[in-house]
C-alpha cells in the first residue's frame, strides 16, 4: 500500500523508505533474526508511503492466527529466493507483460479496474492488503472468478525490514489465510510492502508456498502525477517481460482508474499480450 491519505510528515518521512527498499535489497537493511544478512539484488525503487486506510479495521486481526475455522491443507514451501523476481520471460520471443495493482481492493476503485480489464479479456495480478481484503471478500472472489491472480501484501502495508521474523508472520499469514477463504486456495505470490526485501522476508514467503514479485515499470500513481503522466510512464516502459506496478487503493486512485482504460488498449493495439505468469516449480 501506498499512500492512503497520510499525515504530511509522516508521508515525508516515509518517501525516505524507498531508499530504506533499496538497501534490504542490498543487503544494508534488517536480517533475520539468525543474524544472516538481508539479500542482495538490485530492484527499482521501491513504492511511495502507506497512509491510513478509508476502511475501519476489521476485527479478524484480533483473532489467532490458528485455532479456528476448519483445518486448512498444508502449504507447499519453496526454496527461498535471494531477490524478487522484477520480469518474466515468457519465451517464444512473445510481447507479453503483466499489470499488477497493490493496496486493495477499494470498493471505490477496484470495481472499475476490475470492468477495464474484463472488457479488454486481460488477466492481471492484485496483491491486497488483508485489513482491506478481509471486509471485501466479494472483490477477491470476482478477481478470481476473472481469471486473475490474487496475491499476499502483508495485512497492514508495514516495512518489513524494520520488523523482526516474528513480527513478519502474522502480517504475512493472515492475509494468506484471508486470500485463501475468499477464493478456496492460498496466494502463490508475495509482494514485500515499498519493496523493500530482506532474508527474513523471502524465507517465510517461500515457507508459505509464494514467490517474491517485484516490478519493472513503477507509475508512481500512487503520487497521483496526472492521468496522463501514468499512460506515458507505462507506454514508454512497455517492453516483453515487464511487470507494471499500479495501485488500486490507498488514497484516490481516479487517475489510475482512468489511465488503465487509456494505456491498455494502446498495449493491446501495439500487439502486446497482458497476462499473469505461471507458477514456480518446486
């Protein structure tokens, strides 16, 4: 999450976080609790600050994480990454990318992205927040019903690299569980909040059975720069295997709504194929 309507001073403080992004993925940022250092890749920079949420908090995060419900089937864990994953070669020299919008779902805006894409026959990826999610269970359910991936952005939007292991679990697994009631599977993706990644962070995805998804192309709409900023920032990064980072939640995302039903059939006419990537192997 982004941006949801956040003090002046903590937003300020918080665009610093996108340096704090880079150096997790570095390996200047926190480690885990073993004391191994945080992974070293390179990756864009991470997204703008979270905010306050429009949305009251739900009481589930009261809730234990286990001990209630039905008895849920055993996820298969993969072996941890070192760096997200920021492109996808589709092979085959195909001109494909893959849209994906964090922070949501907002009642507000994810609707209307959700009409775009089904009107074009696109697939795309949502990373949600489980404090936002856990009261729309109907729009994780119709993303789901489109063909779309749903993916885990921790419950509340934190940065991870200022959090111990223990700390990271719940905010991880209780959008896991939250995904997978809504739409009867586990997410298979994780994407750290600001991407901003360390050691700790990719072990309990993979433990959890999702791959770390970075991006390639980031709009910046969480800054809200004007409709027409967000088409040229895509339009001008379009290339095969990118990974566009949109948001759809977190503050008034109007302009994203708008610049999506310019930008993709600009894509499509331009003989790009907008789709989700496949699953890992373990």
């Amino acid at each position: 999450m982004t941006n949801h309507q956040i003090p002046p001073g903590r937003r300020t403080l918080l665009r610093g976080f996108t340096a704090v992004g880079l150096a997790a993925l570095t390996g200047c940022a926190a480690a885990d609790p073993a004391g191994a250092p945080a992974a070293s890749p390179s990756a864009p920079p991470a997204a703008g600050p979270p905010a306050a949420r429009p949305l009251k908090p739900s009481a589930y995060r009261l809730r234990p994480i286990t001990g209630y419900g039905p008895q849920r089937a055993a996820r298969t864990p993969l072996r941890p990454r070192h760096r997200p994953i920021l492109d996808w070669d589709f092979g085959r020299g195909e001109r494909a990318m893959v849209l994906t919008f964090d922070d949501g779902p907002d009642p507000r805006y994810t609707p209307d992205i959700l009409r775009t894409l089904r009107k074009h026959d696109v697939r795309a990826m949502f990373f949600v927040c489980g404090e936002m999610a856990v009261d729309n269970k109907d729009l994780l359910r119709e993303m789901a019903d489109d063909g779309h991936i749903v993916g885990n952005h921790t419950w509340t939007h934190p940065l991870l690299t200022r959090m111990t292991r223990s700390g990271m679990r719940p905010e991880i697994e209780r959008t896991c569980e939250v995904v997978e009631d809504a739409v009867g599977e586990p997410p298979a993706w994780f994407r750290a909040p600001y991407g901003a990644w360390n050691r700790a962070a990719f072990r309990l995805g993979a433990e959890l059975g999702m791959e770390p998804l970075a991006w390639t192309v980031d709009t910046l709409d969480w800054n809200t720069p004007g409709t027409g900023t967000i088409v040229s920032r895509v339009l001008s990064g379009a290339a095969p295997g990118v990974v566009v980072l949109n948001h759809d939640a977190g503050g008034n995302r109007s302009q994203s709504v708008a610049a999506l039903r310019e930008y993709l059939p600009a894509l499509l006419d331009d003989g790009y194929r907008l789709t989700v990537p496949p699953r890992r192997s373990v």
